[in-house]
C-alpha cells in the first residue's frame, strides 16, 4: 500500500505538469461529470509491467480498475492492459499520464526479457541487473518494469548498500584505503561491493573481503583475466563478480559467457523496446 500511495502521488504530480489548472476542451465540450469507462490496449507484443502497481494506485485516486494482465505476462496485439472507470473528466485528464508509463514500463520489460534471454542462452545461471541511470521519478517503475522482464533491481538506491566507486577512491586518495574504511564502518546488514577497473584492483577487494567485485568497462577478456587471476589467487569463490559498461544487446551473450555471476546494464532503461498502446473510452449510464 506504500508503494501504492507513493505512485498515486507521483501521478497527481505528472497531471499538474500536464493540468496545471482544469482541462479545457473537457470543460467546454461538458464532460467533467460523465461516467466512463477506458481501456488501454495493445497494439504490439511485449511483456507487461507495472499495471498492478499502477492499479493500486489509480483506485486511491478513486477510480474502479481491472488489471487483466499482470507484471511479467506476455501481451498481444488486442489485449486489453487495464479497465478503468470513472468520471470522464479525470480519465481523460490521465490518459497521457497513463500510457506515458506504460509505454515506458513495457518498453523496459520487454528490452530486459530479450536481453536476459540471449544471456541465459550462454549461461543459464547468470544474473542481467538494472543501473540507477533512471528518469527522474521513475525510479520505482523502472525497476519494477526491469524485474517484470525477469531481470534483477540491483540497488534501489543509495541506501540499499555500499558501492565504492572510481569518484569515492579518488576522494580518499587510496584504492585499499577506500575500502578498509567502509569494511570498518558498515553494519553486518549492508553488502560491500567495490568497483575494480583492473585484475589487480579486482584481486585487492576479494583479499580485503569486500562481498561482491564491479569490474568495470572491461572488455570480455580482461574480465576472462580477472576471473582467472581471481581462480588462481584462490578467492573466486567467495565474491560476486559483476561485468558492466557498454552491455548491450549485441555483447551481453559474449560478457555471460565469461563466468561472472552478474551483467549490469542501462541498456533497456536508456532504450526500451517500442512498444504501441492506445486508450479507447465509451460513456456509461452509470458508474
């Protein structure tokens, strides 16, 4: 119900964005008090995402939602995505605001499932996870959307765990310096994980303890080095190695097939699949 109430705030939010103060063609053409009911439908393939979310949500505002297809479900041209209804001058108030994120949402999940389908080709067990290169205020839904795709969330955000990067080492002024100070001062609750731009760096973590590795910008064999180096050092393991920068759809099956246990990628976050939605609306006698 949290995450429900916090989206039906960000969806009033969008709609003062686009209604800043009434909506005047509804207002001229009458229409503010009709009963309604829209449905979103498909007109392309792809994999749902947060129209459960977004449900919950559109009944805080006080409408009457089905959601036929749940996060993950494959949709087909036709397929009816949400009913939904109302008074008309809210429904069409939001109906931008709906198929905006979902279009989005869907483009995600769909750009996700393909990609961690090629992945899996090569290596069944490994893990596709999303970045926090996010649009402002769709954080939640595109993580959601990423997980509806079969994908993992990595971090939420900030507070989820530690994650030393190359700006935080070049504050400290020390690589190993850098990651005794969080292993000193995080709680057993937080995981540890370090970005490493080389075999050697990657080696350092995995001896100071750190729970998981990031190599980062690393092409396919110097992540097949480090792996090995980490193999040879007898520490492999005992940490997670994550490959990310520059995965695409076209390289995710080479950087799989390199035994890490994670590829992390913005790719379907900055480039979801297109994806075709549309509303239809018709009056009802009553609500």
């Amino acid at each position: 119900m949290a995450l429900a109430r916090m989206m039906a705030e960000e969806i009033l939010q969008w709609l003062r964005e686009d209604m800043p103060h009434w909506d005047l063609t509804t207002d001229a053409l009458g229409l503010e008090d009709v009963c309604a009911e829209a449905v979103v439908v498909a007109k392309s393939r792809a994999v749902a995402a947060c129209t459960a979310e977004l449900a919950r949500a559109l009944r805080i505002l006080g409408l009457d939602v089905e959601a036929p297809k749940k996060p993950g479900e494959l949709v087909e041209p036709g397929d009816i995505v949400l009913r939904i209804r109302g008074p008309a001058g809210l429904l069409l108030a939001l109906e931008r605001t709906i198929l905006n994120l979902l279009i989005y949402a869907f483009g995600v999940a769909t750009q996700t499932r393909r990609m961690v389908d090629t992945a899996r080709r090569v290596a069944p067990g490994v893990r596709v996870a999303a970045t926090r290169k996010t649009p402002p205020g769709l954080r939640v839904c595109a993580k959601r959307a990423f997980a509806a795709g079969g994908g993992d969330t990595h971090r939420l955000g900030l507070s989820d765990a530690i994650l030393v990067k190359d700006n935080h080492v070049a504050l400290v002024g020390d690589y190993g310096e850098a990651l005794r100070r969080v292993l000193e001062q995080r709680s057993f609750m937080h995981r540890v994980e370090v970005e490493a731009s080389t075999p050697e760096e990657a080696l350092t973590a995995a001896r100071l303890g750190v729970d998981a590795v990031l190599l980062d910008n690393m092409s396919p064999d110097e992540v097949r080095e480090t792996i090995l180096l980490l193999e040879r050092e007898g520490v492999r393991s005992r940490i997670v190695v994550e490959a990310s920068g520059g995965i695409t759809p076209e390289n995710i099956a080479e950087y799989a097939a390199t035994g890490v246990d994670v590829v992390s990628t913005s790719y379907p976050l900055l480039y979801p699949a297109r994806v075709d939605l549309s509303m239809r609306m018709r009056r009802l006698d009553q609500c």
